[in-house]
C-alpha cells in the first residue's frame, strides 16, 4: 500500500462490487486518491480494466434479464431504497470526510451536505406511489389503451469528482426504482462514494447485479459507453467528453443524458443594490471552491455601474479567507487536484494575456505550500468572446462583464454555447421572471444562486441533453409502450 493510505474508509478499496460480491480485478494495477489538502495519498483503489467493465456490464445484464429486479413492483423496489437511506444516514462521517480529502469542499459544509442523498433515495422511493407509471387512454377505434413506462434496461452511470454523493444518489434512485439495474463508474479523482453506496448494498443484500461499482481512467471507461449490453449511459462532467460520449451513443442509438459544463451568467439590473449583488455572488462563488458546473461566473452589469461593482465584487471575493479545509474558519478550500489548479492557474494567466483587467487574487495563497488551492480571483472589463468570458474554468474565477442595456445584457448572457444556470438581480419579482423567460438555461434564479434537483436540473445547449432530479428525471430511465387490447370502450352516455 502507498505511504499514508488510510483503510478506515473503504472496506474493499482492492476489489471491484461486481454480481453482489467484492471480486477481484483482472490486473494489479492501483489508482492512488490525494488528499487535495496535504497532496498526500490517502486512499489507492483497484483500476478497472476492459475485462473488469464486461464483468461487470454482464453482472447487470443477468441481473436485468433474468433477475428479480426488473419484475418487483414499485413499491418492493421503495423498500430498498429505504433500507440503502437508512444505511446511508449512519455513514454520513465517511461520505462527509472523504469527499472534503477528494474535492476540497469544507468538512463543515460536507457534514451538512452528505444526508441529503438519502433523502433523495426517499424521494424517489414516493415515487413508486405518485409518478404516473401507467396511462389509461382510448385508441382512435374506441379501444382501451394504456400508455406504460417501462425500465430502459442496463444503466451506466459515469459519476463526476466534485460532487459524487448527490450525483451517484440521482442518477442510482432514479435508475432503481425505474427497475433498471446500474454499473456505476466511479471518478479516479474521487472513487469513495460509490464505493460506500456498494458497501450499503452489500450490507442489506440487495439483488445481485442490481449495483456495480467499477473505478476507471477515461480509455477503459469508453468500453462501458461502447458496450452493447449497456442500454443508457448517464454521464455528469465536461462538455468536452460529453461530446464523445453522445457520439459514441449516436453511433449504436444508446439512449443517453448528459448534465455537461456551464458559464452561467448573472444580469445585476439598475435598480438592484450592488453591495447585496456582490455579498450573494460572492458566497456563492466559493461552494465547492469554484468547482461547480452552475456556479455563476459571468457578471453582467450596466458598464456606468461596472466599476463600482468591481470594488465591491473584489472586495467581498477577495476577503474569503483561503485554508485547510478541516478548519472551521476556513470559508474555501482547495481545488481536487494539481491538473485543476494547473487549468486554472493557465485561465488566470489567459485573462491577463488577453487584456482583462485583474481586481483581485490571481495566485497561490501565500500562507499555503501545500495543497492544491488557488485564491479566489476577480476579473474586470471582460470582453464576453475572450477565452475567460467563454470557456468554463472551474474554479473560483470570476469574470465582470459591462453591457450597454438591460437588452445587451439578455444578449451576452446567451452568447455562449453553454445554458445551464443563470440568475436575475432586482426588486421586481415580475421583472425578474420576464428576463428570466428570455435567458436560455435549464435554471434562472432570482436574486441569488438557486437551484433544485427535486424539481428538475440540466442545461440548453451544449451543456447536456436531458435532466436529472424531480419527476423530469425519471423519463430518460424508462420507455414508453402502448398497450392496445381487442376490448371495446362503452361510449359514455
């Protein structure tokens, strides 16, 4: 084992959860887990090979095929997703600690975050009692009809690093009460959260092949996407792959949903107060330290008013005090990895290059030798097609953009080939919700950041196809089927 590895955490970090066993993988090959902290090893897990995901694709096939699963009623089906929420809440300190190791959130925020996958398990577990499963309908020639949703079959989840619990808890509750069976495949940057879900499925023996768990880099993950036995993939991460991944899809007309990169605008309108504008985007700038594809990055305010909301953007983003992300007077992390600080270190550096003018941050913090983290950083005068008005960074970069009008300003927000996230700032509710109509994005907040998985999330454009969370977010795990019986429809008298 590597120096510093911790086996606290995971029970099985050698094997793969394959067919409800902990099996062991074809190769000796490791993936070793910095701790974005300290850059030490803290965790190493088994690397999948190509033989590792056709076990595992094979695992859920049987399991879907000819398995007990696919043919559970819906309400059988909620009674495991209850039993993996009980288990999770009890696991709430090893989701919490080892997402704050892989990603750089701060521990007092995971502690908070990490219960709510269970009560997305609970959620969807209501669903089995309120989502419309079956539709009564009457053919053209009078006959009795049903409209049914049925499982799409074998699900492969590709899960991000910088939120793993929520993102594995959707896209697996959404997959199992629909009765699909799922491999997940989880990050190298951070394996533990799917990694624990195994264990939880393990520990109240679920149906084998129900869940499977495999880690890989991105050549061998391309073989779960290429695979003829898997029926969708579900993928969370950068748009870059997400264009492979459809085109991979297309190719075998695999169903797929993709939540991909953002570069999210906020509109601060005249009669908003700055000072409020800038105390909102700054808290919000700093979630995950940056590394959120909804974050919004894009500040688009009247260029009479640029300047002074720079001062007051860069004053309250350049405060945040930047440290160990274990401590409670922290208010941000580090970045997950060296390869994400590096990419955003090369973004600030372009932002310079190309002639936007640096209010804050923009370097290492001083007081910091280790760790992968990156001061919260401001940029002014932006122009809107330079490479950081256009490109997502992922990271704490903020880019303040002027506009001529309220009309220039709907303009810039949607020039980009992203749609994701925005927000409206100002008093006016009704004003708020009639720019908001006019931004392209799957979410528009008013006033602040604001999103919602349990009512739906996703993007326009080029930041993915489909959405997760809510009632929205079950459609892409299951197929339509009409039902036409040789049975005839009294006529209402």
């Amino acid at each position: 084992m590597p120096t510093g590895y911790d086996n606290r955490f995971l029970h099985h970090a050698d094997r793969f959860f394959i067919g409800g066993q902990w099996v062991e993988p074809s190769s000796q090959s490791r993936i070793d887990v910095r701790d974005s902290g300290t850059e030490e090893v803290f965790l190493s897990v088994a690397e999948a090979q190509v033989e590792d995901i056709d076990r595992a694709v094979a695992a859920a096939r049987d399991a879907f095929d000819r398995g007990p699963w696919p043919r559970q009623s819906h309400r059988e089906r909620a009674g495991w997703l209850e039993k993996i929420a009980d288990a999770w809440v009890k696991r709430v300190d090893d989701f919490a600690e080892t997402w704050t190791r892989e990603s750089g959130i701060l521990h007092k925020l995971a502690k908070r975050a990490v219960p709510g996958p269970a009560h997305t398990f609970r959620v969807h577990a209501g669903y089995a009692e309120t989502f419309e499963w079956e539709e009564p309908h009457v053919s053209q020639d009078g006959r009795r009809a049903m409209l049914v949703r049925e499982p799409v079959g074998v699900v492969g989840a590709i899960i991000p690093w910088n939120a793993p619990n929520s993102l594995v808890a959707y896209k697996t509750a959404a997959a199992l009460i629909a009765g699909c069976t799922v491999i997940v495949k989880a990050s190298p940057e951070a394996p533990a959260a799917p990694y624990i879900l195994a264990e939880i499925c393990d520990e109240i023996g679920l149906p084998k092949g129900v869940y499977n768990v495999v880690t890989a880099d991105r050549e061998v993950s391309e073989r779960l996407v290429r695979h003829p036995g898997v029926d969708k993939i579900t993928f969370t991460g950068s748009t870059a792959a997400g264009r492979r991944i459809a085109s991979i899809c297309g190719d075998r007309i695999a169903r797929c949903t993709l939540e991909l990169g953002g570069k999210s605008p906020a509109i601060i309108l005249d009669d908003y107060d700055l000072d409020k504008a800038a105390e909102s985007l700054s808290q919000s700038a700093r979630a995950i330290n940056g590394q959120v594809c909804s974050s919004l990055t894009r500040l688009i305010v009247s260029r009479h008013r640029h300047d002074d909301f720079v001062e007051a953007i860069a004053a309250r983003f350049g405060a945040v005090k930047v440290g160990d992300p274990f401590d409670e007077a922290s208010e941000m992390g580090p970045l997950a990895s060296e390869s994400q600080r590096d990419r955003v270190e090369s973004y600030i550096a372009k932002g310079r290059a190309e002639g936007a003018r640096l209010a804050t941050g923009g370097h290492r913090p001083a007081h910091l030798d280790r760790g992968y983290f990156v001061e919260p950083t401001v940029f002014a005068n932006v122009d809107n097609h330079s490479s950081i008005g256009r490109e997502e960074i992922f990271g704490p970069v903020l880019s303040v953009i002027p506009a001529d009008s309220e009309e220039h300003a709907i303009e810039i927000a949607n020039d980009t080939i992203y749609g994701l996230n925005a927000s409206v700032f100002t008093n006016d509710p009704e004003r708020a919700y009639a720019v908001g109509r006019r931004i392209r994005a799957g979410t528009v907040g008013h006033n602040a950041f604001k999103t919602d998985f349990t009512i739906s999330f996703g993007g326009f454009k080029q930041s993915g196809i489909g959405r997760e969370g809510g009632t929205e977010g079950m459609y892409p795990y299951l197929e339509a089927k009409t039902i036409i019986l040789d049975e005839k429809v009294p006529k209402a008298t």
